[in-house]
C-alpha cells in the first residue's frame, strides 16, 4: 500500500475523503453551481503518491491545492498540503453525462501529499498556498470554505467510516491551472500566518 509520513511515523491510509465545490470563487471559475449538499468523491490508496509524474497521454490535467487532515479515532490528529490532481476535459464529460468523475479523479498518482504534522484543530485561520515557479497562484483559507472541517467529517460519518490515517482533503481555492513538464510547485499550510508545513514537488 502507498503511504504518508506523520514525522517519523509511515502512515497507511485506506482512503482519501474528498469534498468538492467548497470556495465560492473556485465554482465561479469552472461555472459550476452552488450544491444544496456537500459534494463527496473518494480516491483510493492507489491514488497517493509522493511525486508528481507527467504522464496524463496529453490530456490536460490540472492541479488543486487543498488543505489535508489525517484523522485517527475519527478525529483530526494532523495537517499536511495536498496536491488533487483532476483529468479537467473528462471530468467535464462525465459530468455532462452524469456519470461518476473517479476517471477524473481517482487514477494513480492523483492525490500528492506533503509530510504531515501533528495538529490540534481548534480554529480557522489555517491557510494554504500554492506557488508554481516561485509565482502564487492558489491562497485560500478555513474562513473561505462554504463547510468547514468538522463539518465536513460529520456529514461523511453520516455514510462512511474514516479508517485511522485516512485523509481528508477539503476543497481547492480558485487559481486552478494546468500542470506542466517541469514546473516547480511550492505548497505550504499556514497558521496564523506562521509555516506549518511546506513542500516541494518538480513535475518530472
């Protein structure tokens, strides 16, 4: 099975809980709507990596930083950056066909993630940003999401078990793009304007 790291623990996640459609100005940007529910999608532990190979058969595949929790006992126990990399031109057919985005979402190599670090999540000024060759593209935050956390994992434990390890990602802010060969992605989580964590990702 793939993993994380968590300092100096290997984690196994079973699953990554992903909720789409959760900053306002990111639905505005692909023209989407307000859901009346939260928008659940599942990647499998198939989907974790910890490098960013471009290799999409020229298909335009796209890059959404997203703050990351793991969550033991059902609870978050840390956070991390975290890349959902999404296959745009078929997801947008799927959802023009009504079907399932998991070939937009699910393949291998399609959910990256930073080192984890302990967390004890009590307030909303956790942030993120992205930058791409040194120039920010996504910022985003807590306060902007339309669910927050603990929202989020109520809802999912209202038809899902989270498995200790998992992980939640929990929606992109607006700024998504294209990944190209060789770009340099930079990803940090903020709290209180303070780097928790940061990672660096070539697309090779």
């Amino acid at each position: 099975m793939n993993n994380i790291l968590c300092q100096n623990r290997v984690i196994y996640p079973s699953k990554v809980v992903c909720i789409g459609r959760n900053y306002v100005e990111h639905i505005k940007e692909l023209n989407n709507t307000i859901p009346d529910e939260m928008v659940f999608f599942i990647k499998p532990n198939s989907a974790i990596a910890q490098q960013l190979i471009f290799a999409f058969n020229e298909q335009a595949c796209h890059y959404e930083a997203e703050i990351s929790f793991m969550i033991e006992e059902g609870k978050i126990s840390a956070v991390g950056f975290g890349l959902d990399l999404t296959l745009r031109a078929v997801q947008s057919r799927l959802k023009k066909e009504g079907l399932p985005w998991e070939r937009a979402k699910a393949f291998d190599g399609s959910a990256l993630f930073s080192t984890f670090i302990p967390f004890n999540y009590q307030e909303d000024n956790v942030e993120i940003e992205l930058y791409i060759n040194n120039e920010l593209k996504q910022k985003g935050s807590v306060e902007l999401m339309i669910h927050k956390p603990l929202q989020i994992i109520k809802e999912a434990q209202t038809f899902l078990s989270f498995e200790d390890g998992d992980i939640l990602m929990t929606g992109t802010p607006s700024g998504v793009g294209q990944i190209n060969q060789g770009d340099v992605f930079l990803g940090k989580i903020l709290l209180n304007g303070e780097v928790l964590v940061q990672n660096e990702f070539h697309v090779y």
